[in-house]
C-alpha cells in the first residue's frame, strides 16, 4: 500500500507539472493581449506600456514561467487581470458550487446507471433490455446543451416550475428552509442534464459487468442455495461486477468536470467552469492557470479513489499490478 500511494503521488505531481506547463505555453502563444480592451480611443499608450511592465507581461516566456512557478510553489495564485481580485478568492467561490453539482450529477449517474444497468441484465433480451438500451443510447448521443435548452423549454418557460438560471432567487429574503428549497430548485436541471449524460454510458458498462457477472459459477451456486433473485443479483452478483463500474465511475470526474462547463455556461451556475470560460475570453492567465490546477488535481483525486476502491472491490488487482512492476 505504501508503495502504492508513492507511486500515484509522484505520477501527481509529474502530471499537474506537465498540465500546467503546457497549459501555460498555450495561453501565451495564442494571438491577443490582456491588455488590449484598456487601449481605447485617447488612451496614453505609454500607460499601458506602464501597466504592462508591472504585471511582468513585457518579458520573455521564460522569464514569465519562471515568476509564475515561483509564486505558484508558495501557494500565490496572483490576482485576477479582469477582476483585479485575488485569485484565490474567486476559488474560493466557485470550488464549491462545482463540486456541489459534480458531486450530485456523481451520485446520479451511480444510482441511475446501477438500476438501469442491473435492470437490464436482470430482463436481458426482453422489451425491457431493448427500451433501456435504446434510452441509454439516446441519452448518449444527445449533447448536454441541447438536454439544457429541452429541459429549460419544458420545465422554466412553459410551466415556470423551475428557474433558468443563477444560484438563488434575485431579490428573494429567505433563510432556513426556504433558502434551501431555492438552492435546490435552482440545482434541479443543471444536476439532471449533467447527471443523465454520464448515467446513460455508466448504465451499458453495468449492464455488461453484471451479465459477465451472472454467468459465473459462483452465481449459480448461489441460486441453487435456494437465495431469492433479488439477493443473488444485489448481494452476490453486483459485488462482482463492481471492480469495472469503481473504475468507471473514477475515470467520470474529468468527464464531468469537462461537462460542468457548458451546463454552468447555459444555466448561468457561478463555478470553476463559468469562470474557466470567463477567464479565457479575457486571457486572466492567472485565473485560468489556478482553475486548471485545480480541475487537473480533481481529476487525479478522483483516479486515486477509483484505485482505492478498486482495491477493496478486487485485492487481486492490486496485487497484479505491484508484481507486473515489480
């Protein structure tokens, strides 16, 4: 195990390096300025030159590498170029609104693809096989922003049960349970549309693991123990196909991490990915390199517990894997 945990946290810390460093070599070599919507008609461009030199921007990209780096390993993400706050304080709100969705839209692909999954296979080749199969596929191939605009259609404009956009109620003076039913109805479809998406792929893979699952000799033993179906599904069958699905549902956090950008963008949720778009429209090079630190470091949080729960799922795996390195 404490082979285990070294080896992930120095593929981490080569990873983020990477990420980071290429990240930054991409925003400094696309065409634009920072700088570029302060130089306006009767502007003195000697002022500008002046802000430039202050903000480190006229050295080279090494130089400017460099600097960054060093702030960067003592904790100082720097200030925002567009909102000239701390970076840090931006993060600081947005972080957890997006990991309050990802994690609701996590917990809805897990329950909603288990059940469809081993609902599935329990039926498999019958009408029901063939309806969750084509739903799940259709679910697939929507994309998350036209899922947006049909829920947004059906539920805000026509019927007005839910709200379109923003975290809270503009103007609304509640506290206690009424500021949390409002939190909620405004979660609703963000949580649906990034949820589903990932639940109709997570359903197929636990449709698969769970029929290889039931095939087993293990199984069989089980039933002929004279155990309801039920139990031999839930209790004995699931546990075996878990491995995959722990893997999957690991491999899910970048996915959704990547989705929470377009549905924060169409619902106007003030997150890590609104304000990821936000930055890179105004090239906040600090803003944009800390919210990728951070999505990178999810992302690799989220494989380590997959791993975790990999080995506790499936010992064997683990075992395998320090040998072959071995």
């Amino acid at each position: 195990m404490g082979r285990f945990i070294a080896r992930r946290a120095l593929h981490a810390v080569i990873l983020v390096a990477v990420t980071l460093t290429i990240t930054f070599a991409v925003l400094h070599a696309s065409p634009g300025d920072p700088l570029t919507r302060y130089i306006q008609p009767g502007v003195d461009l000697g002022d500008v030159e002046r802000v430039r030199r202050s903000l480190g921007l006229d050295d080279n990209i090494v130089v400017q590498f460099l600097h960054w780096a060093g702030r960067f390993l003592v904790g100082d993400f720097g200030v925002s170029l567009e909102q000239h706050r701390p970076v840090r304080d931006l993060l600081a709100e947005a972080i957890p609104r997006t990991l309050l969705l990802a994690g609701l839209a996590l917990a809805v692909q897990i329950v909603v693809g288990v059940w469809a999954g081993v609902t599935a296979a329990r039926h498999r080749h019958t009408r029901a096989d063939r309806a969750l199969s084509i739903a799940t596929v259709a679910l697939y191939a929507i994309p998350p922003f036209y899922l947006a605009y049909l829920l947004m259609t059906a539920f805000a404009v026509q019927h007005g049960w839910l709200p379109t956009s923003g975290v809270a109620t503009p103007g609304l003076d509640a506290s206690g349970f009424a500021m949390l039913a409002d939190r909620a109805r405004h979660l609703v479809m963000p949580v649906i549309v990034l949820g589903l998406a990932s639940a109709a792929g997570f359903a197929r893979f636990a449709r698969g693991s769970l029929v290889d699952a039931l095939a087993e000799d293990w199984v069989r033993t089980a039933r002929s123990k004279g155990l309801s179906e039920r139990t031999v599904v839930w209790r004995h069958a699931l546990r075996g196909a878990l491995a995959p699905l722990i893997t999957i549902a690991g491999l899910s956090v970048p996915l959704l991490l990547g989705g929470a950008v377009i549905v924060e963008a169409v619902f106007a949720w003030p997150g890590m990915g609104r304000l990821m778009v936000d930055s890179i429209y105004a090239r906040d090079y600090p803003v944009v390199l800390a919210v990728n630190f951070i999505g990178a470091a999810m992302v690799i949080l989220g494989n380590f517990l997959a791993d975790l729960g990999l080995m506790w799922a499936d010992p064997r795996a683990a075992l395998a894997e320090d040998s072959r390195r071995r």
